[in-house]
C-alpha cells in the first residue's frame, strides 16, 4: 500500500495540477535562495527537490520536478539565482539538474515505503540519499568538464554539510506534517 504524506493531491487531475504549480513556485523561489561559488552556487534547491519528492510522491514529485526544469529551459528565471535557458542544461549545473527529477523520485518511493514523517531517522536517510544522488550525477557531469579531482572538490565537499543540514531540515518538515 502506498502512503504519502499528501494523498489528497493524487485525487484528480485538477489537483495534480495545482501541486504542479505550487511545486515549480516552490523550486523557483528556492533557487533565489542562493551562496555564489563557481563552478556550482550553493542554494535551497535540494531542500524543495527532495520535499516535493517526499510529499507528492515518486512519480508527481519527479514530474514537478521535470515541469520546473522545462520552465527554464523555456527561458524563464526559475533556476539558480534566477537564470534560464538551455545553456544551464549544458554547463557545469547539467548534472545537478538532471539528478533533480532522480532524486525526487527516490525520496518519494522511500517515503512511500515507511521513509517518512513517523520515522525521523528514516525521513532524513531518504532527504539525505536524495540529496547524495544529486551530488554523485552532479559531481559525475563535472568531473567531465574539470576532471575527477576538481569535481569532487568543487562540485561535491562543499555541499555534503549543506545537504545534511537540508535533510535534517527536510525531515523535520515531514515530521511536523505527519503529526496533524
């Protein structure tokens, strides 16, 4: 039996849709949530990514995911600090973005299998794989363009304090929605 911590946004279409929308806002002002460094900024992006996947649930989550994605594509300035366009699916981010709609999706499958709000050790384990599942495709895509060495240094230690803090953060969340 699935279990996710919204099941009413899994009621219809209409609501769906709302969750989609609410979730590409939600990713969209947590990209503005931003620490620049180069080659990759530090932002809240994670935390939202691995929220929706834990509250929509592996496929809605992943679809959101997807949907906030094409929106910068498209050119709309929903990513990192307000960029847009297909140059950011290309660059040194390319990796970090398509991980996203990854990571979303194995947080709400974990979520869906008791990974969750009731189990605060499990909740955050599931934030903090989705948040590992970024960093190793992120770091991998790098690691193309700077080398292995340089992309582990630059693309993934200075993330893994942010994304334990943003798990803890992610799974206290989960946690306060279970209680009501």
């Amino acid at each position: 039996m699935t279990i996710y911590t919204l099941p009413f946004i899994h009621e219809n279409a209409a609501r769906k849709m709302l969750a989609v929308i609410g979730g590409s806002l939600l990713l969209a002002l947590s990209s503005y949530i931003e620490v620049p460094m180069f080659p990759v900024p530090i932002t809240m992006q994670t935390f939202a990514v691995t929220l929706i996947g834990a509250l929509y649930g592996a496929r809605l989550g992943a679809a959101t995911v997807a949907a906030w994605l094409v929106q910068g594509a498209m050119g709309l300035p929903v990513l990192a600090g307000g960029a847009a366009g297909l140059l950011h699916f290309a660059g040194p981010t390319a990796g970090y973005l398509i991980a996203f709609p990854l990571a979303a999706a194995l947080v709400g499958w974990l979520v869906a299998r008791g990974w969750n709000g009731q189990r605060a050790l499990l909740a955050f384990a599931a934030m903090l794989l989705g948040n590992a599942v970024c960093l190793v495709v992120g770091a991998a895509w790098l690691s193309l363009m700077v080398g292995v060495s340089a992309a582990v240094t630059g693309g993934v230690l200075p993330f893994i304090i942010g994304g334990v803090l943003k798990s803890a953060l992610g799974a206290a969340c989960l946690g306060l929605l279970a209680r009501k």
